[in-house]
C-alpha cells in the first residue's frame, strides 16, 4: 500500500494505528482495506471508531488523576485521608 499523504510512510501510518489501539490483525485488516480501495467512509468509520475508543480511555485516566489531585489537595490543606 502507497500512503497518499507524502509526510507519512505505512511504517509510520501502522505505529500511529497500533499506538491508538489498534490490534495487529486491526491494522492488517485496514491496510487490506485501503490496499483494495475500499469505500472511504468505511475507512474513516474505522479510524473514528478507534478514536472514540482512545478518547474514552483518556476520560478515563482523566478522571483518575482528577480524584488523585483531589486527594492530594486534601492531604495538603490538612485533611485526613
């Protein structure tokens, strides 16, 4: 598969998707896809998935270091854990 935006290579494209979740088998599938010049908005139905899948991870976390910050602020101004 030849990537059509010049400033990334598919070794490039495949870290990106396997950084965002990705699985391997993910990531064959989506080259297989583009490879075969399947349906765009399938293409774009994909990468939007895996990022709502990432975004709510990061809400996660966020909520984790939010209730941590709380408890740190806590401590500092005298409370008791």
């Amino acid at each position: 598969m030849k990537v059509t935006i010049s400033e990334i290579t598919d070794n490039a494209l495949a870290e990106l998707l396997k950084s965002s979740g990705m699985t391997d088998v993910e990531i064959r599938s989506f080259f297989e896809r583009c490879e075969n010049n399947c349906c765009c908005a399938e293409t774009v139905r994909i990468l939007r998935k895996t990022r709502k899948a990432l975004l709510d991870t990061i809400h996660k976390e966020q909520a984790v270091l939010d209730k941590l910050d709380n408890l740190i602020w806590s401590i500092e101004h005298g409370g008791a854990l």
